[in-house]
C-alpha cells in the first residue's frame, strides 16, 4: 500500500530524486524501483566508479546502448560531453525525460542503433518488454518488438565529433559481435579507455567461442584488460569454457 502511494505521488509530482554513487539527481518516477537501487549501491557500483576514474572535465564520453540514463546522467556531471544512443524508444524517452529533468546542456542523445548499414530494421527486448535493458538487434522476431534507425560507424564518425572522446561504453546486447570490429580501426588511433558488456549466452552455442575469439582478436591492441571492480583479465580465457555461458563486463585501457 505504502509503495503503491509513494509511486502514486512521485509519477505525480514527475520525478524522484535519489543519488547516484556522488551526486545527486532528478529522475523519471516510471523507473522509481530501479532508482532506489542504484541509489542503495545494488546496481553496477563498479560502473559508476570507472565512470568516475576516467572521465573529467576535459575528456568527452560515448555510452553506445545507454537505456534510461544512468550512465548517461552520471557521466554528464564527469565529462565535457557525453555522446548517448539508444533505439529502444520506451526507454529514449525516459532518457531524454531523465536528461531534461537536469538540465543537462552536454549530452547529445541520439534515438539510433548503431548496425551495418544505414536504415531501418527490428529489434525487441529478450524478456519480451518494451523498454527493458534487453532490447537487441539480435532479436528482431521478439515480442513487443520495435522499428528502430540504424546508422553505420563510419556514418557516426563522420557526422559526430568523437575526437575528444576519452571513455566508450559499449552495452548493446549481443550487437557488439558485429560492432566492435568496424570500431576497431578508430578504437586502436584513439586509444579510449573502453567499457564493454559482453552477451555469448545470446550467440548460437555453436558460434560463441569463434564469435568471442574473433571479438577478442578485434582488441588485441588494447594493453590492459581487467574487471571493473578490479582484477586482471586474461583475454585468452573468454572464448572458454564458463565464459561463454556469462554476461560479462571488461575494461580495456591502452
């Protein structure tokens, strides 16, 4: 009763306010159950923290898969500039509501997938949800699916200054298979620390380990590979074994 009251008045009011890891924030009251967590340190607190390491006021941010804002929020108040893309439509419009709700002057939020081609193609949620922080172009036949534009990343290179970005996070589950390595070339001249998420589990088990081992290949150039909260990685381990049964999340640094 009390819960059902308390997001009663805040969808009311039109948002919550909460905290994320250092700093404070307004935020949509539709997502209030994932605010509050977050806001208690039960969401990715190692996120936040290499957000925090390696952005600053000089250094600009691209979150590719950005959901309802976050990271996006968080990394507003870090960096000079923060690049967001999201194609899921219920969830862009809480993160352009979450953006406006800060009056954040230096995001560029984009509603795009970043694909192969330039177009339009489907996608939708792996739990069949519109909105969730599973919607994938590797599940276009979903439920509760969405048309969405794709953009290519040659065609966002080309249109969109990148040449301060100092941190890439890359959450697009499942498409970073086929992203990364037409990042690859500008990854290696820029050298961004890099954020990635990776979803085996959504690959054909027959694929995963030659679809790892070639997404691994694509940074090899990278010379440090650890875990967020800490630890060292050793690539050669990701196309083996548990770690094609994981959802996992590495940062790479030159």
């Amino acid at each position: 009763m009390l819960t059902s009251l308390r997001k009663t008045y805040l969808r009311a009011r039109g948002y919550m306010e909460t905290d994320l890891a250092d700093e404070k924030f307004r935020l949509d009251p539709y997502h209030s159950t994932f605010w509050r967590k977050a806001a208690a340190g039960r969401w990715e607190p190692e996120t936040f923290a290499v957000l925090a390491s390696h952005l600053s006021p000089n250094v600009d941010y691209l979150d590719i898969g950005a959901w309802i804002g976050p990271t996006v929020l968080y990394g507003a108040r870090k960096a000079r500039r923060v690049v967001a893309l999201e194609p899921d439509p219920v969830a862009f419009r809480a993160l352009s509501w979450n953006i406006e709700l800060n009056g954040m002057e230096n995001v560029s939020a984009l509603p795009v997938a970043l694909a192969d081609t330039v177009g339009v193609t489907r996608m939708a949620g792996m739990r069949g949800e519109r909105g969730d922080s599973t919607t994938s172009l590797l599940n276009p036949g979903g439920e509760a699916g969405s048309d969405v534009v794709t953009l290519d990343w040659a065609t966002l290179q080309g249109q969109v200054d990148l040449s301060g970005v100092g941190l890439v996070k890359i959450d697009v589950e499942g498409a970073e298979f086929d992203l990364v390595p037409h990042m690859a070339p500008w990854l290696k001249a820029q050298r961004p620390a890099l954020l990635l998420s990776t979803h085996a589990p959504w690959l054909d088990a027959e694929t995963r380990a030659a679809r790892m081992r070639a997404l691994v290949e694509a940074l090899s150039f990278y010379g440090s590979w650890s875990w967020p909260g800490g630890g060292a990685v050793d690539p050669a381990t990701l196309d083996k074994g548990p770690a094609l049964e994981r959802f996992d999340t590495v940062l790479l640094t030159a």
